[in-house]
C-alpha cells in the first residue's frame, strides 16, 4: 500500500516526457496555457495520454487526422461522458494549434454533453459534519516530512471554502495582494466566468487566514511575503493544485465516517461550496428574510451571472428544510428537487 506522503508526492512532482511527434507542440501548447496563468495539470494528464497513444501508433508527421482520432476513441470504453467531452476539446485545441503551424489537421467536433442538471444531486454536509471535518483536519498528520507537502494549507483551505463558496480553482489562485485583510474581502480575478468579484470575510475566517499567515512567515523563504505570490503554498513556497485538496478530503471523508456515493454524488470538495449556499440560504430563511430576496445574494455570492443558475445550484428538500420549502409557490417548486441527505 502507498503511504499518504508518496501518493501526494506523486500527484504533486509528476513529470511528463512527452515522446511522440506530437510532443514539441505538445510542449509548446501547455507552454501557452501556463504563461496565461492557467493551471494546467489536467491537460498534462490528457497530453500525456494522448501522446502515448500516438506513439504507439509510430507516427512519422505531426498530423492529427480522423481516422486518428477515431481509433483512439475506441480505446477509451471505460471514460464517462463528461471526461470524453473535454478530451475531445484537448484534441480539438492542439490540432488547432498545430495547424496554425503549417500542419493541416482535422479539427473535431466536440460529442453531444449530456446534461444532468436535472438528476444531479449534491451532497449537502450537516453542521456538525462540517465541524468534524475542521477538526480532523487540525489533527492529519504527515508520514514523511517533505518539503513539496501541500498538508500545511489543507485546514484553511478547506475553511476558506465552506465560509465562502469559492470554487477550489478560485482559492488556488488567490494572491498575497488579493487579500485586504483591513477591510475584510478577497478579490477574486480568475473566476469560471471571466469577471473579478469580492467576496466578503467573516471575523472568524479572518483570524484563521490571520493564522495561517503567521505560520507561513516562519517558512524561510523570502517571497512568500511578495504581492505576487501565491497565498496557498507547499513548503518549498511553490502553488498547489486541486488534486492534493481532494486527496486530502477523501482522507478526511474516510476519517469522518462519510461514505462515498460516487456516480457525481460526492462528497467531494466542491460539495463544500454547495453546503455553503445551502447552509447560507437556511440560515437567512430562518432570521426572516424572504426567498426571493436571498436568492440573489446568495448568486451574487457564488458568483454566477444569472439567479436561475443559482436555482439549479442550490438543491433543497421538503425533508432537510420544510419551513423554508413553505415559502415557495407551487410555481416554483422544481427548483428544489430531492436530494441524497446522510448523517
């Protein structure tokens, strides 16, 4: 079995030798992608198989054709749609990209993306889950001390999370100047919609960030204090990704006794951020405030551009919140289909 420290380790340091005669503009490709500020680790991933693949097939010319692309797909019977959709999108880019460099590639459609907005179901945490989870997460504890760990961070993180609603990509790339801790908000520039947001900070939260920041000065390393630097760190003072978050969560599941669901049901920690809207919507209900008047400001919040995307977001039942259900018309009541709820 692999400890905790090796499998981070590896998701963290992987290197990636792409060897095909794709693999200069496969470089160059996620050489952009960085240099725009993208994390682009999951690209990596999806290159480097897309890579082997091709080398296996001994191409002598950098040229993706239909065929190609064709023959990979029938290789790929185990990935689910979603995952199938955004390798599609990967090809499509680089062969865009390749073709602008004088290689005349087939460019292919992205496959019909099924939709579950409908039957999706997210994993709603109880408050006092919640609190174990922030509990344990105080207690993880490393095997191996190593400087690449991302540990140090996982228990702000995952506060920062739940107090705000941010979506993990967002507080990753948080920046030391991002943070106005005298006027208590973060400003959010790289968001899933292109558009900057603040997002408030409660007291509570400011003297963990406040915390965390005190440790992370005792790290020897002299930009950590820069503007431009990022806020979350590992040790050695370089970013981390949503990957070494999420293993960590699952550590956290695990220890908490909360079952995995999986097929999209979580927990995960972007459920996190749908206990945020949830628990923030309930707790407005209940200090009188009205439906229609906290739905916007839970949108605005989360960042969304419309409030009906906020309405397919937040997920309610008749069961988990009946006074709050009770305020809603009968016109309105598809906006809160069941969910799977356990304690």
């Amino acid at each position: 079995m692999i400890s905790t420290h090796r499998k981070e380790e590896f998701f963290m340091s992987k290197e990636f030798n792409y060897k095909s005669v794709l693999a200069p503009f496969i470089k160059e490709f996620i050489s952009i992608k960085e240099s725009c500020g993208q994390h682009a680790l999951r690209y990596k991933w999806i290159l480097n198989e897309i890579d082997l693949f091709v080398y296996e097939k001994s191409l002598e010319r950098p040229i993706i054709t239909k065929d190609l692309i064709e023959e990979w797909r029938k290789t790929r019977i185990n990935d689910k749609p979603s995952t199938i959709n955004c390798k599609y999108s990967i090809w499509a880019q680089l062969a865009r990209y390749i073709s602008r460099h004088g290689q005349d590639c087939f460019i292919p459609k992205l496959p019909k993306f099924p939709s579950n907005t409908k039957n999706f179901t997210p994993y709603i945490f109880t408050h006092e889950q919640i609190n174990e989870i922030f509990e344990r997460s105080n207690k993880l504890r490393l095997q191996n001390r190593s400087i690449k760990a991302a540990l140090f961070c996982i228990p702000t993180v995952l506060r920062l999370l739940y107090s705000t609603g941010l979506r993990i990509s967002e507080a990753l790339s948080i920046r030391n100047k991002d943070i106005q801790f005298d006027k208590k908000y973060i400003l959010i520039g790289k968001t899933k919609n292109g558009s900057e947001r603040i997002v408030p900070v409660n007291d509570s939260l400011q003297e963990v960030l406040l915390q965390y920041t005190s440790y992370r000065s005792k790290i020897p390393l002299k930009k950590l204090s820069e503007p431009d630097c990022w806020f979350f760190t590992k040790t050695d003072g370089t970013g981390f990704t949503d990957k070494a978050v999420a293993w960590w969560f699952r550590i956290l599941m695990e220890q908490c006794g909360i079952p995995y669901i999986g097929d999209h049901h979580g927990p995960c920690v972007h459920d996190l951020r749908h206990t945020f809207a949830v628990h923030s919507l309930m707790q407005m209900s209940q200090a009188g405030m009205d439906l229609y008047t906290c739905l916007p400001i839970i949108s605005t919040c989360l960042g969304h551009t419309s409030l009906s995307a906020t309405e397919k977001y937040v997920r309610l039942t008749c069961e988990m919140f009946p006074e709050l259900t009770m305020q809603c018309s009968e016109v309105n009541s598809f906006v809160y289909p069941k969910i799977i709820y356990q304690k």
